[in-house]
C-alpha cells in the first residue's frame, strides 16, 4: 500500500471511530416571586410543602446565598437572559412599572427602557446559532410590544409568553390561573384548568416530541405571583393544616418595615397550594425527562426573579421570608435572596450546599459553558466550575439598584455586598445602613454608626459600581 494511501486510510478509521461529544440539554424552571424560604430545602420550618424540590436538592447542588439581579421580576429577567446588569439595559422597574412621578413623591424617577432591545444577545439565541431547538412557556413580560416577545428573542416556540407579568382578571375574559387566561399566545383549555399545570403539559409535549437535537427549555411559571388563587388538589389539605398550626410563643404577624408592614408568619393556605402545585409540576418535569431517558444528559437549574411577596403597604401580603428582612421590591435579604437548585451530569457531589454569593446574570455564562458554547465575557460569573469541580469564584462585590418607588413601600436606594458587608443607601434621606450578614443574616443590627470608616469606604464603592454600570439616579423635585 503506498505511502499516502496507508495514511488516508488510518485516517479514515480514526475518524469513524471518533465518536462525537453530545451536547447536553437544558431546563431552566423559574418561578415567579417564589421566596427563598418557601423551600424546604432552605428553610425546614416553612408551611409549605416542596418534596420536589428538595429532592432536586437532595440530587444536585443548592446555592443557599444566591441572589436575583433587582427586587423585581423584569430587570433579573432581562439579567438571566442576557447576563448583562439590569443597569446597563436600562430595565431597573417592572415593565412599564411603578406609577414613575407622583406629585407627593420627594424625587423623580429616572425612566426605563419598556422592552429587552433586539439587539442584545440572549440565551435562547445563542443556544439556537449552536444548533438547539429553543422553547419557552410561561411568563416573559420584556416587552409590551410583540415585536419583543420570546419568538423574537430566539425561542423556537412561545407558549404563554406576552407583554403582562401576571394572569389577567377581566370579567367573561380572563380568570387568572384558570382558563380562560385571556393570553393572546396560550390558546384556552377546558373550563377550570390551572394555568401551572398547563404550562407543565406544554413543556412534557415538547419534552416528548422535540426529535433528536439538543434542547433549551425555559419553563418560566406564572405562580406563585398575584391573583393568590389556589390550586385545586391541595387547597383544602392546607386548609385543615392551617387550623392546626400554631405560631411561635410572642411572634407577632406583621412588623413595620418603613411605611409598609412585613408579614412575619407563612400560614396563607391558597399560597401554600400554589406552591405546592409548583413543586408537583417540576416533579413531572423531572419524571418525564426519566421516562424520555434524558436526564442523564440535560442540566436543570430552578430558581426565582425575586423575593417572596411579604411586605406590602397593608397587610395583605401572601407569603414570609423566615428570618430574611422583607421581601420582594426591597433591597434588604427577603426581596433578593431567592432558591437556586442545579442538577445535572457532571456534578462533583450530590447534595452538596454552596455559601458561595451567586446572581442571577451568572446563569448566562454558566449554562453556554455546561453546553461548551463560546460567549463573550459579561457581568456574569461563570460557575460550571464550582457546579463540577466546587472551584471558586472571584467576585469583588455585588450590586442592586432600585431608583424607584414600589408598591411595597420600598423608597429609591441600592444596595452592595461585599464580603460579609452589606450596605443600603436610600436617596429620599441620604442615609446608608450597614449590616454583618454574616452574624446578621436578618439585617436587624444597623452598624453603620459603630463603623463608620467601613460604612464610608462600602459607600463609595456602591457609587462607583453605579456609574460604572451606567445607572441612572432619581433626582430631587423642583
């Protein structure tokens, strides 16, 4: 055999025998407004029920110090999909957010880009240039236009995902979590079906169907969002579990927190089974991808947009953040801190905890990377190493900004951590609080007065992240 051709042939046979790496699959599952303490796995003495959950716990890696990009639900979504700061998108309130300038109010509010601009970069579109099929079901709300919604953004398939951040209640229209949802891309089902378990339905059909390329199922839940309305199999069992629940011996159930009140005791029986319908529905998610024997090469990673809804200008708030100050639209722990659980081929142990602080723009770079798809560098951290290997990170500081009023009570301020630091300026007072999360994880101990060197130099940091990140600041009125 001549010389060239021995070579061509021992070519040829090292070819047919180079088997090629599959790409691995990804679901990302998140759950709007769900609190960091509505899991179990965290918070062992919540009222509700998330075996589910705590299994996936049990099975992969839970992050107990994650946080969301913003307070808010659009800016961390805009954050997830993009990996870029809520900051530098100019999606810093809930879109179209807030009522902007009201005449009693003592600043002005900067305002906001209404939509995640066509130009940035997502993941459904990266993943899609990587030969993926794309599908997203649930709740979008990045854009009010629908020229913005997810089949622009590199989705595939858009089941649900439309400009409002919540189901509708409109009278012979929309019945929130039950059909009719009045959602111009979720066609009706039968009278009485739960919009979660729907959405669940839509993601297994495709699960089933989705033929031989690798996927990127975003499951984004409606719930537990508002309207509180409760899911129908355990409505009653949370019922009678409430009746026999009795609260911790001088615990009161709400506390003021500004000119807001924090509700302090989880006992809301249509939220528990809101949650407890959640949990059901990721456990079917779970199953199918067994029964399709896919879960040995997808990753799963379930999280939320924000803190649990627990502070309210009334009472009238669904949910408690255990020991965590506040909840969603604050910058105190309770509005930030939200559940993150990761699953998947790869890991270096299962049920392993990380304390290391994460962020929602961190899911962007870390989930191209599980799927070895090159991406340019962002605000994001990429943590497959810590997912597979629990290396660290080197991060300085995290940052939130908030500059706007919020139907919590929250007033415009921002907030970094650093370490075991954690500074909150407010901009109406001028006024910075200082808290050791580390002995102070419920941020009751303001040491702002007793170090006020450390208060100056975490002060000045904030600043220059903020300008650094172009943000935006509200302004004193005329």
């Amino acid at each position: 055999m001549k010389k060239g051709l021995l070579i061509w042939f021992l070519f040829c046979c090292f070819s047919c025998g180079k088997k090629e790496v599959e790409k691995p699959n990804i679901v990302v599952i998140l759950v709007d407004d769900l609190g960091w303490a509505d899991v179990g796995a965290n918070f062992p003495e919540t009222f509700y029920e998330t075996p589910n959950l705590d299994r996936m716990a049990a099975n992969g890696l839970r992050f107990s110090q994650a946080y969301s990009a913003h307070p808010v639900c659009s800016p961390t979504r805009a954050a997830l999909m993009t990996g870029i700061h809520p900051n530098r998108l100019n999606i810093t309130d809930w879109i179209p957010g807030f009522s902007r300038n009201k005449e009693d109010w003592p600043l002005s509010t900067p305002s906001i880009s209404h939509q995640l601009e066509l130009e940035e970069t997502t993941l459904a579109e990266k993943f899609k240039e990587s030969g993926y099929h794309t599908f997203f079901a649930g709740k979008w709300h990045l854009g009010e236009e629908d020229t913005y919604w997810p089949e622009h953004q590199g989705f595939d398939q858009n089941i649900g995902g439309w400009s409002v951040g919540a189901p509708q209640l409109r009278k012979g229209e929309a019945n929130g979590y039950y059909a009719p949802y009045g959602n111009p891309r979720l066609e009706d089902g039968p009278e009485g079906e739960y919009l979660t378990e729907r959405l669940t339905d839509e993601s297994i059909q495709f699960l089933r169907q989705k033929g031989t390329d690798p996927f990127f199922l975003y499951l984004s839940f409606y719930t537990v969002h508002t309207p509180i309305q409760p899911a129908p199999k355990k409505y009653d069992y949370f019922l009678r579990k409430k009746e026999k629940l009795t609260a911790p011996s001088g615990l009161q159930a709400y506390r003021q927190e500004g000119a807001g009140q924090t509700k302090l005791i989880q006992d809301n029986a249509a939220y528990a089974s809101m949650v407890a319908s959640m949990d059901e529905n990721v456990g079917r998610v779970l199953q199918a991808l067994e029964e399709e024997g896919l879960d040995k090469n997808t990753w799963v990673v379930l999280t939320s947009d924000n803190g649990g809804l627990s502070t309210l200008f009334n009472e009238g708030a669904p949910t408690a953040n255990g020991p965590l100050r506040a909840g969603k639209g604050w910058c105190y722990e309770g509005g930030i801190r939200v559940p993150l659980i990761v699953q998947g081929p790869g890991l270096s142990d299962k049920g392993r905890v990380s304390e290391t602080p994460v962020v929602s723009m961190d899911l962007f770079p870390t989930l191209l990377s599980l799927a070895q798809i090159p991406h340019q560098a962002n605000d994001g951290k990429d943590l497959s190493g810590l997912i597979r290997n629990d290396d660290t990170i080197e991060r300085e500081s995290l940052v939130w900004h908030y500059p706007h009023y919020h139907g919590s009570a929250w007033k415009p301020g921002s907030a970094l951590r650093e370490g075991q630091w954690k500074l909150i300026h407010f901009y109406e007072t001028g006024i910075s609080e200082l808290y050791n999360l580390e002995k102070d994880p419920g941020e009751m101990e303001n040491l702002a007065k007793v170090y006020p060197d450390k208060t100056e130099v975490l002060q000045q940091s904030l600043m220059r992240k903020l300008r650094e990140s172009n943000a935006r600041f509200p302004e004193p009125r005329p």
